[in-house]
C-alpha cells in the first residue's frame, strides 16, 4: 500500500505546491483565514478576548506601555484616539498581517496588536514567520489573485518587482485618496529614514519601513585596543590596526588574527567569519550589497544608475541585461573579484566550520569570543551580542565589540552604496478588498506611530524614524549599543540601502544567487565561471519578463556585444584593475566616530 | 434459475471514492501539466510556449547531473541497506524478551521525524561539537562533510543507512517469521547446511517481502529531500543536490511554475518507470 502512497507523493506533492495557484479569479471578499503561520520560528500573536466596551480607558492602561516616546502624553492620547475613531467601521473585523521573525516583530505580534485590538476593537492577528515563507505567501497571493494576508510587512528589495507588477497599492495614493479617512494626520512620512527606500521609479511610495536594520563592520574594540597588538601589527604591515577603510586592510586584519596572533587567553582566535553553506541564506550573502562593497555598480543612492549593486542595468528605467555582454555588471572584473574575495578569505580566515553554515547559525558565533572581526555582520544582532555575560561583553553591560561603516574594495568610487540596509515594510496588495485593506492599514500605522515607535525600536533596534534616532532617550542609551546609534546619526547611513529598482522580479532572480555561489565555493567552477553562468541565467529570466510583459518598465535586452564594447566606457561596467590590493587604510575608531558629527 | 438483474447503481458506491482521487491527483495532475505549458509570471501574465520547458529540463546539464547522482545514490542505498537489513534480520532473536528490545531499539530511527534526522546528523557530523566527526578527526582522519564533496556523500548515505535500514530489517524479519516452522525441520531432517537453508528456504519465502523493500527503498531514496536540505544544503557545490532539491528551488523558491510543473512531470515518470521496471523483473526473478 505504502508503495502506490508513495507513487502518489513523488508526482502530487509537486502538483499540491503549485495547485495552490491555481485559481486566478479574484474573490471579491477574500478572507484572510487561508493563512497559516506555522513554520520554524513562527508564531502568532492575536487577542482572544472580546474588546472592552469602554475603550477610552484602553489608552489610559496602555500609554505606559508606550514608553518612552518622542510625544507628550497629550499627543499619545491624541494619536490613539484618532485610531480609535477611525476603527469605528471596522469594530469586530478580523485581520491577519505577516512579518518575518525578528524581535521587533514579535513584540508587534505579541503586545502591539494586542494593544490595537483592545484600543479599537479591530481583531488582529499578526504572524510572523521565516522571511522566505513571508515571499512565498506574497507570491502565492499575487500570482492568484486571492487574499491571504491583509498586509504584509515584505522587505522593500521587492519594490522593482512590486511596481512592475502593478500588484501593490502605491501607499501615497491610498493616503489621499481611498485612505485617506483611515490615515493617521501626524504619520509624518518625512521622518521615516528609509522613505526613499520604498519609493518606485514613478515617484510614489509602495512600502512604508516598520524596521530597519544594516550590514556593518563589526570588530573587537577591546582587542584593537591593546598596545601588544598594534605594535605587533604595525612591525608586520606597516601602518596601525584599526576600523579598515578598504579590503586590503581587512584581508590583512584577519590574516594577521588567523596566522599571526592565533591565540588570546588561551583560546584559538579568527580574524574572519562569514558562512558557505549552500542555502537560500548564502544568496542575501551576495544580494544584500556585497558585489556594491567591492565597486560593482555606478554612482547613485540609494542604488546606482545605469547600473546597480546586482550588475543589473537600467535605461529609462527598463533592465536591459546583467551581463558585461549587455553593458551590466554582474560577470565583470569587480563581481569576479567580490566573489574570489568570499571565497578566499572563507576558506583562509574563517573558522572551519562557517562553510558549512547559514546565515543564522553564523550569526551568534562572533558572541563566542573568538572572532576578532567581521566584514558582513547584521546590525538586527546587535541585542544578541549585547546580553550580559557573553564573553563580548564587559561586566558593566557594555560591548567589548564596536560596529563601524564596512570596508570597501578597490573598484569602489565616491557616491556609491557601501552596504545593504535590510527595510522590512508594509505593503498592500490589490488583491486585498477595501475595507481589509483600511483596517489593516491602521494596524500597520498604529505599528510605526510616533506614539509606539520609539519603545518599539529599544525592543528590537531597528529604527526607522529620524525623530526616534536623535531622542535623548537614545542618545542616553547609545553607549550599550556598540556604535549602532552613531551610525544611525551620521550621514554615513545613506551609503546603506536595500536592493532597488533594478531588480524587475525579486523572487526569482534572488533564487540565482545562491546555487551558483555555492558551486564556486567548492571550486567547482571558478569565480568567473560562475559569475558568468549567474548573469546569463539572469538575462534569460529577464527575457522571459520581457516576452510576457509586465505592467511597467519591463525588462528590453540589449543585443549583446563584445565585453570590450562595454568594459571601462563611462557608465558602463569597470575594467579589470591593474592593482586588486592597494595598500591597506585603517581608521582609529575614535577618529571615526569624530568625523560623523 | 435465478435471472441477475443489472443495476448500474453499483457505480455509486465507487463515487465517493472517484471524487477523492479526482481532487486528490487528476486535478493537481492535471494542474500541472496545463502550468507545464505556459511561462507563468502573474495572474494576468502568461505566455504559451509549448514543449519549451521540456526541452529545458531535459537539456539542462545541472539536472543531468543531479539524475545521475540521484541514481547512483538510490542504488547505493540498495546495494547496502538490502544486505544489511536482511543479515540483521536473520540474527535478530526469535524468541523472549529480547525479540521486544530489539524490535523497538531497530524501529527508533524510524519514529524520528526526517528534519531532525539532518540536524541529528549536521550536528553528529560536525568536527567541533560533533561526535562523529570530532572522533573521525581525532583518528588523524581529513573529515569535513561542509567542504569535502566526498565526505558530504557519504555523510548523507551514511545517514540515510542509519534511517531506514531497520525498515528493511523489519519487512524482513516480519516474512522470517511467516514461514512455517515445517520447512526448517524438513531441511533439519535432510540435513541442510545454513547457507542451504537461507539459500533455498529463507531467501524464496522472503521474495514478496524484498519486493516491497526494493520498490520502498529506491522511491523513498529517490525522492529524498529533507535530510540532505538539512545536513548539507544540497553541497558542497552540487555534490549531494538530488532532483528533489532542484524541484523545490523552482517551484517554491523561485515559483517558477511552468519550468517546475514540467520538471515534476519528468521526474514522476522517471520514478514510474523504474519502479515498473523493478516490479516487472524482480516478479519475473521469482517466477524463474
């Protein structure tokens, strides 16, 4: 029996992951109970309870769970009351929205939308789950047409795809026109820093950032601190160990920790972390502005045009091609050396395990005590290596580790991105009917309100509003906060941005990533090989986009031509450097800090 | 004489169970041969194009390799668990409690769900924290299963013995045990040696039974999935990246319908192929 079962599964579990696309027609009121948030690290959090009639006293009990705050409490009271008002038609309607699982949204799934549930009767369900699960209900609702979530908190590296599709509602639309009675007069979208991250080519915004976190360079102040240290370094390289500005100086920082320094207290000592295996999490490796650190790409902010961190390249505001062969970027001399780079120091620097982690088992390791830097860490762990008694930690709660702007590699030129900010942000789709749509809106804004926003961010330190960032409640607090703060407050932070309109379809592209990176890990095919296998495969999907049409400047090859055509002309991709390895810069931390006033 | 009368209402009975099947496979079937025609990219976006992602699938050198290592790991694991699962049967005890013991110590690793055998195993195998691979290490051994295309293969087949080998134990012991205890006392009477016995007693009795292990064995291992996703990731490279994996990636990573639609159909009737092929010659084996 168990046979024919089986027959059956290798044929129709297929069939029952994409059947459940099926259905193109839109339901005109679509409920949001086909969701389900059941994954690994998932959760849900909803309020069970029937709302309290009174829901005046609502507030009064939960302002204090609203602090601190950049309002008076008078402005506190103000902006609730305005969700309250304008939740009257939606009283007792139950909406389901959808994060990614990281500490900022699971205390909006736990606390917040209880909160909102209470304040003005709208029944909130917020799940959160693994990111890639949140894209695969975001496909799922935009290739069938049918309500899933009523909102979905999706990282704006979607928003090239988002616009294209023609799937999403342009939030500055809604806010003044079939919004405009459910949207909060003080949202003040000005003050959100990540605004331009979510605005598409047209101008208008697509996605609002609930948080937002960066790709730094992370160190062991405490080590880079030691006399014994600095001297032995300067005696080997012949200038100081610091925060390095270009690769050189990591390459030499981490070699000089792996090979020369070795031990400190006893205990083995890397100069390098990253991770190789081969997963979906080894393509935000490279997606999330890695091949921009070395100089892939054109001047521009907060991504480069014609070309952009993907080697994607754009004219009026169609992609045209990734290839060198179609005047992108993403099999040049600069994503070639990216990649060689990964790989090299993967395999020299690095513990011998990290090749075969992801990103989440990597993530923590620097906490162990024994990585002297990293060149790709994720501010969002900034709580995690913060807590008292790792061995990265001082006894009095501060970090032993700073974070600092990353290094760039030698192809790199002023007035280019230098890292990837992640800006997981509401979005709405068409597919959602109205009166869903507006209820979860107040949710979604009652989430990034001024009156919740700045505890929100001491829960998960992911800011998102320049008013929160230069409170004195966090200027109080930054000393905890390893440089985070201070990152946030310079202008240094608009070199970190997202993947951007470039990108005509995230999902797919992205899943390129990966396979082809992991191939070059092992050696299987050379940087090269690899890069060039990946932009071909690139140029095929855009020209799959191109033959079906999109609703906005979809993708129009150029017809390829020799590499010399296109390498080294003016805005077209970067010729191979003469010198990969000038020599390396390092920057007193201190000295950093003083120039970002 | 009674007369039969032919009533048509038979049918109905059979009703229930034609809708199950239609819901359950000829319209996810269906489904995905229509998806395996059409270039997919949104509700309002798709384009007809035939044959091309056959064509695709089947020129596509990575998936040529991937069936390649698909079927070199699938006969592996015959070639080893069937021999193994056998001769353990054949020495499990027959009798008291030990029959119990060993019954629930060899059914353990199949009550564990197939995720946590890969972080079992991910974990076992690591060289810091890992026994396994902290002790083949300490043996002066060159073992990492993360960078070694190798050791990453053997690792994954490794496990995947330790998994279902007790599988075959059991179907085998199951049909050990239901041959009647006649045909040993006669061979006693005759005198037959042990390899007489187990040659031309135990091994024509345990032909149904070593069907079904075959045909299980080599469906299972050919669809694997969860366990290597979780060990290696399907790496180093493509090293232990079956048809499964490639599967997945297309259809739930890039959602890629029209080129994943068209590769479950190949790789199902890959899988039928083979299996009418093992059915047809292990009954013709036995028949002879």
């Amino acid at each position: 029996m168990k046979s024919r079962t089986s027959f059956c599964v290798a044929a129709f579990a297929a069939a029952a992951v994409l059947s459940t696309t099926g259905c193109n027609k839109k339901k005109p009121e679509g409920g949001a109970g086909a969701a389900s948030g059941s994954s690994a690290g998932s959760g849900s959090g909803s309020a069970e309870a029937k709302p309290p009639a009174d829901r005046s006293a609502a507030i009064e009990k939960w302002l204090p769970e609203f602090q601190p705050s950049t309002l008076s409490h008078d402005q506190q009271v103000a902006e609730l009351k305005f969700f309250q008002d304008a939740a009257k038609p939606f009283v007792d309607m139950e909406i389901k929205v959808v994060s990614e699982t990281i500490a900022t949204h699971i205390y909006e799934s736990k606390t917040l939308a209880k909160a909102f549930t209470e304040l003005t009767g709208i029944k909130v369900t917020h799940d959160y789950i693994q990111e890639g699960d949140v894209i695969e209900k975001l496909q799922t609702q935009m290739q069938s047409g049918q309500n899933i979530y009523d909102m979905y908190v999706n990282d704006t590296d979607l928003i090239g795809t988002h616009y294209r599709y023609g799937d999403a509602v342009a939030l500055s639309d809604f806010m003044t026109g079939e919004g405009k009675d459910v949207t909060l007069p003080t949202l003040d979208v000005d003050d959100f820093i990540g605004k331009s991250f979510g605005t598409a080519p047209d101008g208008k915004l697509y996605q609002l950032p609930d948080q937002q976190f960066a790709n730094l360079y992370w160190f062991r102040y405490d080590w880079f601190s030691r006399d014994d240290l600095k001297k032995k370094f300067k005696d080997k390289f012949g200038y100081e160990l610091g925060v390095p500005v270009n690769w050189s100086a990591y390459e030499d920082i981490a070699d000089f920790f792996t090979n020369t320094v070795k031990e400190i207290d006893g205990k083995k000592v890397y100069g390098h972390m990253d991770y190789g295996k081969k997963d979906p999490s080894l393509g935000w490796r490279f997606t999330d502005a890695w091949l921009s650190m070395a100089g892939v790409g054109s001047k521009g902010l907060p991504n480069g045009l014609p070309v952009d961190e993907w080697g994607i390249r754009v004219e009026d505001c169609h992609p045209v091609g990734s290839s060198v062969s179609r005047g992108g970027e993403a099999n040049s001399p600069a994503a070639v050396y990216s990649l060689a780079k990964y790989i090299e120091w993967l395999k020299k620097y690095a513990p011998p395990e990290a090749p075969g982690m992801t990103f989440s088992e990597a993530g923590p390791v620097p906490g162990q005590g024994n990585i002297a830097q990293q060149i790709f860490w994720y501010s969002a762990f900034t709580a995690d290596l913060s807590k008292p008694g790792l061995p990265v930690v001082n006894e009095d709660g501060t970090p032993k580790w700073r974070m600092a702007p990353s290094p760039h590699g030698p192809y790199w030129e002023k007035g280019m991105k230098l890292g990837y900010q992640d800006a997981g942000a509401w979005t709405m789709l068409n597919s959602t009917p109205l009166d869903r749509r507006k209820a979860a809106w107040l949710y979604a804004q009652f989430t990034i309100s001024k009156t919740v926003s700045l505890k929100k961010f001491f829960t998960g330190l992911t800011p998102i509003r320049k008013s929160d960032i230069m409170s004195d409640a966090v200027t109080k607090a930054a000393p905890k906060y390893g440089g985070l703060i201070e990152f946030y407050r310079s202008s240094a932070r608009e070199l970190w941005t997202p993947t951007g309109n470039n990108v005509p379809d995230y999902p797919k592209l992205a899943q390129l990533w990966w396979p082809n990176v992991s191939e070059a890990v092992t050696g299987a095919l050379s940087p090269q090989a690899a890069m060039d296998k990946l932009a071909k495969e690139m140029d095929d999907v855009m020209a799959r986009l191109e033959r079906a049409g999109m609703k906005y400047c979809a993708p129009k090859l150029n017809p390829e031509k020799p590499a010399a055509e296109w390498l080294g002309k003016p805005n077209g991709p970067k010729a191979k450097l003469a010198n990969e390895k000038p020599k390396g810069e390092t920057m007193a931390y201190e000295k950093l800090l003083e120039s970002w006033k | 004489m009674i007369e039969k009368t032919r009533s048509n209402k038979a049918w109905l009975l059979i009703l229930p169970m034609t809708l199950l099947v239609a819901f359950s496979a000829i319209v996810p079937l269906m489904t995905v041969v229509n998806y395996s025609v059409q270039d997919i990219l949104g509700p309002n976006t798709k384009v007809y194009v035939g044959f091309e992602w056959f064509r695709k699938v089947l020129r596509d050198p990575e998936l040529h390799a991937a069936f390649l290592r698909q079927l070199v790991f699938s006969l592996s694991v015959l070639a080893i668990e069937l021999p193994l699962g056998l001769g353990v049967s054949l020495i499990m005890p027959r009798r008291g409690w030990a029959v119990s013991a060993t019954l629930v110590v060899l059914a353990l690793p199949l009550l564990i769900p197939w995720n946590v055998v890969g972080t079992i195993w991910q974990i076992f195998g690591r060289t810091d924290i890992g026994m396994g691979g902290a002790a083949l290490v300490e043996l002066g051994l060159h073992y990492n299963y993360t960078a070694d295309r190798v050791d990453a293969w053997l690792t994954v087949l490794v496990m995947d013995v330790w998994h279902w080998t007790p599988l075959v134990a059991l179907l085998c012991y199951s049909g050990l045990r239901a041959i009647p205890p006649a045909y040993y006392q006669a061979a006693a009477i005759d005198g037959a040696s042990g390899w007489s016995v187990f040659r031309y007693i135990q091994l024509p009795k345990l032909k149904n039974v070593l069907v079904i292990a075959i045909l299980l064995r080599f469906m299972d291992s050919f669809m694997i999935y969860t366990e290597p996703f979780v060990v290696t990731g399907g790496g180093p490279g493509n090293s232990t990246t079956f048809l499964s994996q490639f599967l997945t990636r297309l259809a739930v990573g890039q959602f890629d319908l029209g080129p994943a639609a068209a590769f479950s159909l190949i790789y199902f009737l890959f899988i039928l192929f083979f299996c009418y092929v093992f059915y047809t010659v292990m009954n013709r084996v036995g028949q002879g």
